[in-house]
C-alpha cells in the first residue's frame, strides 16, 4: 500500500512537465568527408558553412592556392549559434587535454583562399563563444 502511495505520488509530480524528448539519430545514410579549410558568409536570414581541401603542395611565388570545396551547409542564424557554442565548447575540451591551438591570421584565410563564400556581401569575424551567449 506504502509503495502503491510513493508510485502514486511519483507520477503526479510529472503532471504537467513535458517528457525529455528522445532522439533517434539515423546514420543509415551518413557520408564522411575531410575537410582542412573551411570559410563562412552570412545573410539576415541564413549563415552558409564551406568545407573544403587545400590541395596545394607547394605553392607558386604568387602564393596561390586550390583549394576544392566538397559541402555547403546551410543553417538558420539560431543553429548557427548552436552550432557556435558547440564547437567551442568541444575546442575549449580540446585544448585543456592537449594545450592551446595556435591560430594562423584569423580572417583572412578567405581572401587568400580563393574567395570561398564571399559574393553576398556579408563579412565573417572569428570569435570564441562567451558564456553570455
């Protein structure tokens, strides 16, 4: 009876509060793809991610690289920001196991990169995700 009580008491306290919901993560169609470069644009609206291979061995006096672009992802500002304190959290693991990343001219790697993602006007600014955020 005791326990009937604490069962009782138990399921009432759920009432009202939605379930956690659960994901079913489908990886039945996945491809993997390397990618040592990566740039970023933006509009009001959409922030595109290019993912792509620096296939340069040796670059030219001119300083040119080729760079191959293999994915576009497409998010919603409110995924990107998702997708931002992710990967800073996941960095800030990171470098607390293994020491701090050196970071080569944040910024500029666009234009010396051949441009990927630049055409719409919008310029992109590296930062580090603050807890504010």
């Amino acid at each position: 009876m005791a326990k009937e009580k604490s069962e009782i008491a138990a399921t009432s306290m759920d009432v009202g509060k939605p379930a956690a919901p659960t994901v079913d993560w489908d990886d039945s169609q996945m491809t993997s793809t390397y990618a040592n470069v990566v740039n970023a644009s933006s509009t009001r609206e959409e922030v595109t991610i290019f993912f792509g291979t620096n296939e340069t061995w040796n670059p030219t006096a001119e300083r040119k690289f080729h760079v191959s672009l293999s994915n576009r992802i497409v998010l919603n500002p409110f995924a990107a920001k998702r997708l931002w304190v992710l990967l800073g959290a996941i960095l800030d693991e990171y470098e607390s196991r293994f020491g701090a990343l050196p970071m080569e001219s944040v910024g500029t790697s666009a234009s010396k990169a051949g441009g990927a993602g630049q055409g719409n006007g919008s310029k992109t600014k590296a930062q580090q995700p603050t807890k504010a955020d």
